[in-house]
C-alpha cells in the first residue's frame, strides 16, 4: 500500500493542497475548523510529513528531530537515573511530533566534531547537551553556530542558551535534618569537578551549611566519581583516615551513597548506628537497599520533559534561547539516617 499524500488527504477532506498544508502547519491566517478538518483527515489516513522530501526543497525546513550526542567517557547506559531522564526525553519528544536521535562521537575525535557534522548534514533541529563540563566546548561551539541547543547544567559564567538544573536550596533540608540529629562531623562526596552539575551540587550543599552554621573542613569534601566503585573507595579512604571520624556522609548522587554502603559494611560499621549516609536522586534502588536510604529526590522524568520543552522553545525561536528551568526537590527521610552514637 502507498504513503498517503498531502493530495490525498485535500481530496478526502475537500480542501486545496495549500489549504491542508497550511492547516497542517498551524499557520495563522486558516480558520480552527479547517485545521481540525486537516487534522483528523490526516489521523485517519495516517499521512505523516515527507521530511525528506521537505528538506531536499527548502533546506531549511525542520529535520523532526532532536539530537543527544553521548560523551563516551562519563556517561553510562546502566546509569539508572540517566536511563529514566531518557525514556522521559523519548516519551515528550514523541508527543511534540519529534524523534530522538541518541549517537555517540568517536573517543579520538574533538568533544564538538559530532555536533559540527550533525549540524552541516542537516541532522537534527537542535540538541540536549548532556554531562556539561564548567568550560564546555560544546556550549561555546552551539553559541557560535547558533544552534538551538539546551544543556543539563549551566558551565560557569556561560549564559544564552536554556539550561534545567536542580533547585538551588536542595540541601537546605538534608543540612537541617543532619543538625536536627545533633550531628557536626559531616563529610561530603563529591561528583568529578570538572563537571557543572556535580559543582553546582556541591556549591549548594556549602552555602546550605554556612546559613547553619555549620564548618566544612578542605579534609571533609572528597572529589570522587560518579558510581559505586568510586564512592566505596573514596569512603574507605575517608573513614581510615588519621583524625575524627565523621559521624555522617552526604553523597552527590545515590550511586555514591551506596558506594559508601558498601565500604562501612566492609569496615564493620553499622548504617544509621555508626553512620549516617545521605544520597541525592532517589533512584529505584535508593528504595531497595539495606538500609533504605534518606536522599533528595529529583525526578528524572522531570528533568526529561523540560529539556525537550525548553528546546523545542529554541528549535521554534530558531536559535538558542536564554531559560532556565528550576526542578524541585524533596528530601525522603529512610532509614540510612539517624543520631550519632556519640
């Protein structure tokens, strides 16, 4: 069976080719009903848009696509809260009539090579940039093509472009909660520095701690990584350490956390007893493990959906378009917190 065509949804819906075209388009000077006449005819004969057809007439016309270009050194499918940030971006992209187009770019190759060829062989009408660096040569290139683009985490003093981004008094109650247990001796673990959303992590649990009051130490932050390995080796190194032992750990991300599980349970240390271990993202195994863990909860699917929101914002300006959306957050209080023992 042949594709529909735009003659043949005018002819079921006995209106012009232009007229259905327009209406399709949502332009402004064609009455409602005539768009929902286009519309439903359309639905019914399941006539899609030739993208391809359209393009190789007006290379301007949109592509129906957004692009995720994975970095392929610091982002991992088997990330739980990437995968629902994902499956959240598939899911509004599907409904703004758009398809995902998820690449990776050669290990060799420059951060901005993929974006550069994306970009002159008309791919996609714009891109989530993802796992931001505080000095992203992604971000800078996008500014300068003048590519509708969104990024989770903004790099430090780059403005111009739509960011999604926790909201910034997210550790105001996980520092509450800890100074409510009557603990002071906190350490915290770090994502890499080098990374916009773990500095901007950070940057808010230290101003959340010095409205309380409370004294970090260099010694008590710890740059670790992003996973389980890391933060139970990170952890082991921390709670080894010559001086006082801190009485309760504050995570970046729940990978971490558990991580730091891991590494008390090798020391024979009792989580909440001997200590307390707090977690950021919620993520489903957050729930699972034993303890439970107290964490901050940022759902994934949010920030999904507002990135594709945001940029279908850009796509539509045609251009990079200064936003930043805030995603709330809630601390979920388990069983992985508790008074210190001493």
């Amino acid at each position: 069976m042949s594709r529909p065509t735009l003659k043949d949804v005018a002819a079921k819906a006995g209106l012009s080719i232009t007229q259905v075209s327009r209406a399709l388009n949502d332009h402004d000077d064609v009455a409602e009903s005539t768009k929902e006449l286009a519309r439903r005819v359309a639905a019914e004969l399941r006539y899609t848009p030739n993208l391809e057809a359209r393009r190789l007439k007006d290379p301007r016309a949109r592509r129906g696509a957004i692009g995720i270009i994975l970095p392929h050194d610091s982002l991992r499918f088997s990330d739980p809260f990437f995968g629902e940030m994902l499956t959240s971006m598939a899911a509004e992209a599907s409904a703004s009539q758009l398809q995902l187009a998820l690449s990776t770019h050669p290990g060799d190759a420059a951060p901005t090579d993929a974006y550069d060829a994306a970009i002159r062989d008309q791919q996609v009408d714009g891109f989530v940039v993802l796992r931001t660096t505080v000095d992203d040569p992604r971000v800078d290139f996008l500014l300068r093509a003048k590519t509708p683009f969104v990024a989770f985490g903004r790099p430090l003093g780059r403005d111009g472009f739509g960011t999604v981004e926790a909201s910034t008094d997210c550790f105001d109650p996980v520092v509450d909660h800890l100074l409510s247990l009557g603990h002071s001796r906190i350490a915290c673990l770090a994502e890499p520095s080098r990374f916009a959303v773990g500095t901007a992590r950070l940057e808010a649990f230290r101003r959340a701690a010095e409205a309380s009051g409370l004294e970090l130490s260099a010694s008590s932050i710890i740059e670790s990584g992003f996973h389980e390995g890391s933060g139970q080796q990170s952890t082991h190194a921390l709670l080894t350490s010559a001086g006082e032992r801190p009485t309760a750990i504050v995570a970046m991300n729940d990978l971490l956390a558990l991580g730091a599980l891991q590494a008390a349970d090798d020391l024979g240390l009792d989580v909440p007893g001997d200590l307390t271990i707090i977690g950021f993202d919620d993520i489903q195994a957050a729930r699972q493990v034993d303890p439970p863990l107290t964490t901050v909860r940022q759902s994934p699917a949010q920030v999904g959906a507002a990135l594709v929101q945001l940029l279908c914002e850009s796509v539509d300006a045609g251009h990079p378009v200064e936003a930043q959306r805030r995603i709330q957050t809630e601390l979920v209080i388990r069983e992985s917190s508790a008074e210190p023992a001493d």
